[in-house]
C-alpha cells in the first residue's frame, strides 16, 4: 500500500528515522512530505489535499503542547494524525487522544512496533502503547461497572457515528458504509476513529465485541 504521509517533526535525525518506519510500513513508492514547525505542516496539509496520514511531534516550534493538534484537527478534521512523542505519560497520551489524535507513538518504541501503529492507523483503527491500551479496553474481561461506563460512553456518540457503528456491527466495510450514507470513505473513517477513541477501544473487533457485550446484559 502506498499512501502521501505528512512528517513533522524539527530533529532531522528524527525524521530520518519516521521515513524509515513509513517505507517500511507503505513501501518505497510512499511520497512523504516533511516540515518542522506547525505552520508548516498547516500549510502542507492545506496545499496537499492527497495527504493520508499525518505524525507529529506534540513539542515542535509552534505546537504550544497540544492547543497545535487541536489546530490541525480543526483544519484537516478527517486525516488520521498519530502523535509521536518522548513524553509516554499516561496522562498525555489520553490528552491527546481526548484532542483527537487517532494514535500515539512513543519515540523510545523500536521500527518494528512504529511500523504496526502505522499500519494501524491507516487501516482504521487506534493505536495506543500496549499498556494503556490493555488498561482502557479492560483487557482481563468486560465487568457490570466496565459495562455501565461503557453505556455512558455510548451516550456520547453523535446520531451520525451512531449510524456508522450500527453498520460496524453487522460487518461492513468502511467502503460500504461510504455507499450506504453517501459521504466520503474518508469520512467514515474518520467517524469510526472518532467512535473508537469515546468508546476507548483500538479496534472495530473490540468496539463488535464490547458492543455485543453489552446488548446482551
């Protein structure tokens, strides 16, 4: 698969290294765009509508932490942006999950781990560093109180996502939703990036099977 990825990031050593991960993860064919401030990105991405995916870091010239994501979302809301980071706190990589971001590498993961978040993000769903990701799916199983919080989360869905996850549910594609509702492909995933960041789960087989979980209580 070969896709127009944005790298922002001002190290070039760095960015040396996230060419690496994308052409291991797309192949050699991939165009990458590079910059190293936010404002340059914003005006990559405006003049560069093929654009797929965008990783950035959260500490570059610009960003003012993450009020720049938060900029970047409201200008491109449907490309899939990754945050990539040396700050692994739990408490930033759920902030910048809360502002939008559809994954969250930390720069110390190696190329092999970095490449299966790309190829995450691109195929749909949310990438979280293993841990966080285990603690806010409830890995070891899906309890009444992990069941209720979910419901409440379920609440938080617009009528639109709603719609998209009740086709998730019975199994199709983001191309046949696309058809289904008759909006962009990008913008049913987008949607679904959006229902699995309030749901708090990484994939559409976990949003199926909590979901599923739930409807039979």
């Amino acid at each position: 698969m070969e896709a127009t990825v944005l790298i922002a990031d001002d190290h070039p050593l760095f960015r040396e290294a996230m060419r690496l991960v994308v052409s291991s993860a797309l192949g050699e064919g991939s165009e990458i765009v590079e910059c190293e401030s936010l404002d340059a990105a914003l005006d990559a991405v405006r003049r560069n509508p093929a654009i797929e995916l965008a990783m950035i870091d959260i500490n570059m010239p610009g960003m003012d932490g993450l009020a720049g994501l938060a900029r970047l979302r409201q200008q491109a809301p449907t490309l899939p942006v990754i945050v990539v980071s040396a700050d692994e706190r739990h408490s930033t990589v759920e902030a910048a999950m809360s502002v939008g971001a559809s994954g969250f590498i930390p720069k110390s993961f190696s190329r092999e781990t970095m490449t299966e978040a790309v190829n995450a993000v691109l195929g749909g769903d949310i990438y979280l560093p293993p841990s966080l990701a285990d603690r806010d799916t409830g890995a070891h199983g899906s309890s009444p109180e992990q069941l209720q919080d979910l419901a409440s989360r379920l609440a938080l869905l617009t009528k639109q996502e709603r719609c998209v996850l009740d086709y998730i549910v019975n199994g199709k594609s983001n191309k046949v939703v696309a058809i289904e509702l008759n909006i962009a492909e990008s913008t049913v995933k987008a949607h679904v990036s959006a229902i699995l960041r309030k749901l708090k789960v990484s994939s559409r087989t976990q949003a199926v099977i909590k979901v599923g979980a739930l409807l039979r209580m």
